[in-house]
C-alpha cells in the first residue's frame, strides 16, 4: 500500500519503547528481575505516572513479557537441550541469544531459528558441550520435521526409475539423519511427559554411536535405526547422484564388505524410500 | 462467505483443546484461531485446521498485523493472511489497534500509541486496505494496555470509535481489555461502552486477566473471567446485543468442561 507515512515521532518514540523492551532482565538476585532504573529518560518521559504504579513500573511489564514470552517459545523448541540445562542456564542462552539476534518476523516460531548455532560458540566452555550441542542439534532436526510442509514420498515411476542412476535424490523435509554418541533421543522421548525446571543429569556416553532416520508420520515422529553404512549411503545420497554415491560408499568398503554391497545396498536404497526418506528427484 | 448469528458463542482455538474436540465434538457456534499460528505451512496444524473446519466456522484473529507501527504495513504477511482467509471461508478478520514491532524488530506484544488525531488518521487508512484485500469484514481490537502515554491528546475511547468510523470497518470489542484498561488508568468502563456504535460491533471477546502486586491489571488470559467483567459484558449486551461473543482462555487452560462452563455464564449474562 502506498499510504500516508507515519509521523517521524511514532518511528521515534518506537525505537525507545522497543529499547525499554528489550532491556535484558537481571539475574543477579537468583530470580529474573526488570531494571527500571536502566530505562532511558526518553521513553519515561513519554509515560504518565498513575495513581497506582510509577510509570517505570508499568513499562516493566512490557518489559517482563517480551522475555517471558520468548524464553518460552525457545524453551519449546529446545525442550530436550533445556532439561539438559535446566531452566535458569538455559534461559541465560537464550538471552544472550536474543539479545544478538532479536526476533523480526511476525511468525514468533521462527524466534528460535538458529538458536543450536549460536550455542557452538555460547558453550565453548563448557564440560558436556558435546553433548549439549547434539542435545541441540536433536531439537532442532525434531522441530525441522515437525515444521515441514505437507510432501508425497517418492514414489519412483518407470521413467523415473531409468534415470535414478545419474539422478540426484531430493531429501524430505519431512525426515533427517541424526547420529548420536549419547542415548538423546531416548532420553527425549521420555522427557517429554515430564516437567522440571532443575538440570537433568546427562546419561553415559554410548559405547558407540548409533545412526537414525527420524521421519514425520501421522502420529508422530518415527525413528528407525539405521547401519552404519546403511547411513553414509544415505548422507551420500543428499549431496550426489545415485551412482556416485554408490561408487563412494564402494571406495569406504573393504574387500569382503564389498561383495555383499550390491544386495545391500538395494536392500537400503529400497527401505529409505519405503519409510519416506526422499520427497522425488532433484529437477 | 459464511455468516455468524449475531448471538453466536464461541471459543478460541487452542492446542490443548484438539483432543477433546476430536472426541467429543461440542456444539459450538464457530471457532477463533490465531492467524499467525496457521499462516504457515508446517503439516500439522494444517492438518487440524483442515478437521476444526470441516465441523465448525472458523474466523480469524490476528495478532501480527502492526496497524499502528511507524513501518509500512507488510504485504507479505497480508498475502499470507488473505490466503488463509479464503481458504477457511472466514466470516471476519480480526487484529488490534496497536503497534507490535519497530525498526525490524518484532516484539510479539500489542503496544500502545497516543491517542491522537494524526494517527487515527493513519491507522483507519491502513485498516480499510486491510478490510479490501480480505475482502471480508475486518474488525479492530481495542487494546488493554499498562502504560498511558503523555502525547495523548484525546481519551482512549474516543480514538478507538474514530478509527472504527473512519475506515469503514469494524469493532472487536473485548470487554476484558476495556475493564483492565479502566482500572489501570483510572476511568469508567461504562463510559467506554458508552461510546461504543455497537451497529459496529462484528464480535465482543472475554477473557480473564491477573493483578499484579502493585495493583495492574494484566490481560494474562490465564484465568476465568473476572465477575466486574461479566457485569460489564451483560451491560454491553443490554446497550448493544446481540452480538458474536467469544472466550478466550490461553495459559493455564482447564479441562474443555470448564471452558464450557465459562461460555454457559455467557449465556446467563445476556438474559
């Protein structure tokens, strides 16, 4: 629409209520506590006093919101990693966060968008940072699935299956791969019907890492574990053509693997369009 | 496009209602979902939008519109939007009269402006656009708010019905908002709804609000609605009825059948 500009004060006066807003609450007291004392002069002298409560006072509740509101929808989209955290530790990330990146789309889920990037840095030092990081990355692949799209699974028609060779497969949004060192999506799940605010203790890392498909189906997500081959054919496949995928995994394998590869990888090349790993062919 | 009775009863549409609106089915008038919540295109809430549709009016209400921010509206959140009322065949699209973000950042609240003439003039523009590219009846929130602003030039009352009657929209009136707002700012709630064209009124909301130890009120929506709110409700129906009235109930929702229950002093208000 090309309207009447706003006046230039509203732009102004905006920009100091935002900054008021956004001014971070403090942490010191063990509670989360706005700090009228830090507003600017400018957006105070913009408020009436009342009867009741100074104006400061009342900007605090502005104030306290926008937190509170955020911390929640992150809190949501990184259930796991907070529990891991618990809630205090988590939500000084997340501020930390927010204050870096603060939210600018009018869809308030996308406020989380690269939270689990942010923490690569954020957790530098600290102890479980593997752990807390893949905890991270774990939410985030679930809330990727959960957020994608309505899509078909490939289902390969006879054109289709003359080219697949040279073809490039297209990934579903509506699945990921994950690999994990500790048993997170285990512990995920059976946090999920649990509250608590304090930190969880971490399991024991795993002996070995093991590899799953996570996929959206109608009454959730489903996990099916995948061989260890069986998912670097498949990480293989998001960034080549079929063949060349085939050839790279045949190149990683010694010679006794080698042999049994063909059925093999049939077997798996089958089963990952079965469960909805691929949405069709890369155009 | 679908039609409300004018006495229609509704609720908002929240997460945790689903299941027991699956089960159950209840007999209610229509249905409120926020817009944002189903603009984009994540399956699942598609999905539940698709049964919720199928089995009762939905309309929309919108939380992200920015009718009063310094910025341009964004079409981009319009398109999404009209494409979303269309495909629910919304008898009404709804959002407030207030800013929500500023130099590109989103604060996810409704704020206050001033009340004065050159932004009533801004925000009737921006709300009758709006009202044309739905092409439906768009109706206008009133705000509760928790400060008041000094450049204020007019009463709150007074710059709401201007915007409505300006841009040829609507009025959403929620009862609650008028109460918080009159107890935060020291006036008299019926000389609100006196103001009120309620020829206007496309839907009233209600909902609970929290005091605050200082005495503030906050539009928390965590709570049953206050009894001077329903004494407000029965006055505005007594001035302006009927009207689609709709429970909003956001955090701390109890069971569905007490949500019911609430929509049952609705119904006991207007008689």
């Amino acid at each position: 629409m090309s309207g009447k500009p706003a006046p230039a004060w509203l732009a102004e006066l905006q920009a100091h209520f935002g900054a008021a807003l956004r001014t971070p609450l403090d942490r010191s007291t063990g509670t989360l506590r706005a700090t009228p004392e830090l507003y600017d002069a400018e957006v105070l002298a913009e408020i009436v006093d009342s009867a009741r409560a100074h104006s400061a006072d009342r900007l605090a509740v502005y104030n306290r919101q926008y937190w509170f509101r955020l911390f929640g929808v992150l809190q949501t989209a990184y259930p796991l990693t907070v529990r891991l955290l618990g809630h205090w530790r988590f939500n000084d990330f997340a501020a930390r966060f927010l204050r870096a990146h603060p939210p600018r789309d009018w869809d308030l889920d996308r406020a989380p968008d690269g939270f689990e990037t942010f923490l690569v840095d954020a957790l530098a030092d600290e102890p479980a940072r593997d752990a807390l990081l893949e905890a991270a990355q774990l939410d985030s692949a679930w809330r990727a699935i959960f957020r994608a799209p309505a899509t078909s699974p490939f289902a390969p028609s006879p054109e289709d299956a003359a080219r697949l060779l040279d073809a490039y497969l297209e990934p579903s949004p509506a699945s990921a791969i994950v690999v994990e060192h500790w048993p997170l999506i285990a512990l995920k799940r059976a946090l999920a019907s649990t509250a608590g605010e304090a930190p969880m203790p971490l399991p024991p890392r795993s002996r070995d890492s093991r590899a799953w498909l996570l996929v959206r189906e109608p009454l959730g997500i489903r996990q099916h574990a995948l061989e260890s081959r069986e998912c670097q054919l498949l990480l293989l496949l998001q960034a080549h053509t079929v063949r060349d995928a085939l050839g790279a995994l045949e190149a990683l394998c010694g010679d006794t693997e080698r042999a049994a590869l063909p059925a093999q990888t049939q077997r798996w090349l089958a089963q990952s369009v079965a469960r909805g790993c691929w949405s069709g062919i890369r155009r | 496009m679908t039609t409300l009775p004018r006495d229609a009863l509704g609720l908002g549409l929240r997460l945790p209602h689903y299941e027991y609106l699956v089960e159950h089915t209840p007999a209610l008038g229509y249905l409120e979902i926020i817009s944002e919540n189903f603009l984009g295109v994540a399956l699942p809430p598609q999905q539940r939008l698709e049964w919720v549709r199928a089995r009762y009016p939905v309309v929309l209400h919108g939380v992200g519109l920015n009718l009063l921010g310094h910025a341009p509206l964004d079409e981009r959140y319009l398109d999404a939007l009209c494409r979303l009322a269309d495909r629910v065949d919304a008898p009404f699209v709804t959002d407030h009269l207030c800013w929500t973000g500023a130099h590109g950042v989103s604060h996810h609240d409704l704020l206050p402006t001033p009340y004065v003439p050159e932004l009533i003039e801004l925000a009737a523009e921006r709300a009758q656009y709006v009202q044309r590219r739905l092409g439906r009846p768009f109706g206008i929130e009133n705000l509760s708010s928790y400060v008041a602003l000094r450049r204020s030039t007019m009463s709150e009352w007074d710059f709401y019905a201007a915007v409505v009657r300006e841009s040829g929209c609507w009025s959403l009136l929620d009862v609650n908002n008028v109460y918080v707002s009159s107890q935060n700012h020291g006036f008299d709630p019926r000389e609100y709804l006196r103001s009120v064209d309620f020829s206007r009124v496309l839907q009233v909301h209600l909902a609970g609000h929290t005091q605050e130890p200082d005495g503030t009120l906050v539009d928390t929506h965590d709570h049953a609605v206050a009894s001077a709110v329903w004494s407000l409700y029965a006055d505005a129906w007594r001035l302006g009825g009927p009207f689609p009235t709709m429970l909003e109930w956001d955090a701390r929702i109890p069971p569905m059948p007490e949500v019911l229950a609430e929509l049952d002093k609705a119904r006991e208000a207007r008689a």
